[in-house]
C-alpha cells in the first residue's frame, strides 16, 4: 500500500526519523548543553528563568447582592415582555372562505387534476 508521501518525503520533512540512536544522542547532548548555556546568560544579563511561571490572575467574584440585582433585573425583564404580549397581542378573528369561493378554488384543482391525468402524470 502507497502513502501520500514517499519515504524520502517523510525524512525531509521530519529529519529525526533518519538518525541513527548515537546521532539522536548526541543532538539530545547539545541540546542540554544549549539550555544550560540559556539558562547561565539569563543567570548573567539578571532576567528571570524561563522556567517560572507567573502567577495565574485571580478569578473575579460577584457578591451575593450583584447576582441577586442581576436576576431581579431578568426576572422584570421578562414579567415586562409577558405581560405585554398578553394584552395587546390580542389575536384577530381569522376570515371564513366562503362557499362560493371554497366551490371556485375545489373547480379550479379538479380541473388542474383532470388536465394533469390526460398527459399521463401521477403528481402536478
């Protein structure tokens, strides 16, 4: 089975996977080598090491009085909106379709029926 990329692909993209064991060795040396010397130039110049963490910002806390002024506040909000709705939404009547016009429109749908059968379809 072929993959998306050949095997020379995937050793350019990712160098490491072409080292030998001692190769990988001696960059992980180098690489302690390099923090080492990081961490000294930091020591030197008096810039903290980058290995501290700042403190995390403290979470804000709302008091019991703000959260129940908050949900008062919701509560008229909403007994506003419903109260409101309830009496000037006052639904009108809906029109009656009177029976002439109900014989017009079942007239012109039989006829669309009859129209549609004689060229030999089931649906309109």
């Amino acid at each position: 089975m072929t993959s998306f990329f050949d095997q020379a692909d995937c050793a350019l993209m990712n160098p490491i996977n072409g080292l030998t064991p001692n190769a990988l060795r001696k960059a992980a040396n180098i690489q302690e080598r390099i923090l080492k010397l990081q961490h000294e130039l930091n020591r030197l110049l008096g810039a903290p090491a980058p290995t501290e963490a700042a403190p995390a910002p403290k979470k804000r806390k709302m008091s019991a009085a703000g959260r129940a002024a908050i949900a008062a506040a919701a509560r008229a909000r909403w007994a506003k909106l419903k109260s409101s709705t309830a009496t000037s939404a006052v639904r009108k009547p809906r029109k009656k379709m009177s029976a002439a016009g109900r014989a017009r429109l079942s007239a012109m749908a039989k006829a669309r029926w009859k129209k549609a059968k004689a060229a030999g379809k089931a649906t309109l």
